[in-house]
C-alpha cells in the first residue's frame, strides 16, 4: 500500500499539480525546473511522514536533484532523449525514472 500511496503522489505532483506552464518553461528555465521539483518532492516527503516513513535532509536532496535531472533532460531535450518522442518513450524513461526513485526509497527506509 506504500507503494501505491507514493505512486499517486508521484503522478499528483507530475502531472496536475505541475500544469501547463512549468510542464512548457522546466526546459527552458532553472527556476521553473526547481519549481517542479521542489513540488514533486514535497508530495513524496508528506506522503512518506503521513505513512509513518522518517525523511531527512539527504532524502530530500536526493530526490529532488534526480527528479530535476531527469526532467531536464527530457525537457531540453539532452542526449538520447533528442532521438525520442517527448510523448512517447521519452515518457515512458522519464516516468521509470521517477518511479525507480520511490521503489529505491521504499527499499532503504522500510524494506518494501
């Protein structure tokens, strides 16, 4: 149930919560990018504290730098992600990005 609780949050702060403007200005602007993240990552850590899952401060960095790393990439586009369809399986990378990052924090804090 852990799981599925992140992942609603996960798809919560990705998609509506992000809206039409961060979703078009993450590429093309930092603050914007980090506005997104920073989102994304607040939806992860209240999850996570109102599941009774302890969050510090390197949780927190390190969700928000992978999420924006990833977004960036995908956004700009950088790399492979040239080649890919933004809505397609650039999509498809980007979101297994996100998701391997709560399978992974799952598994460190309580052992999925």
């Amino acid at each position: 149930m852990m799981f599925l609780t992140l992942l609603f949050a996960h798809l919560l702060a990705d998609y509506p919560l992000q809206g039409e403007f961060l979703a078009n200005m993450k590429g093309k602007n930092h603050i914007v990018l980090a506005s997104h993240a920073g989102i994304w990552t607040g939806c992860i850590a209240v999850a996570c504290v109102l599941m009774g899952i302890s969050i510090g401060v390197l949780d927190v960095a390190w969700l928000f730098i992978v999420h924006a790393v990833a977004d960036y990439l995908k956004a700009k586009p950088v790399g492979f992600y040239k080649k890919l369809n933004p809505l397609g399986k650039g999509l498809l990378i980007d979101q297994g990005i996100h998701i391997v990052q709560i399978v992974i924090l799952l598994l460190y804090k309580v052992g999925f």
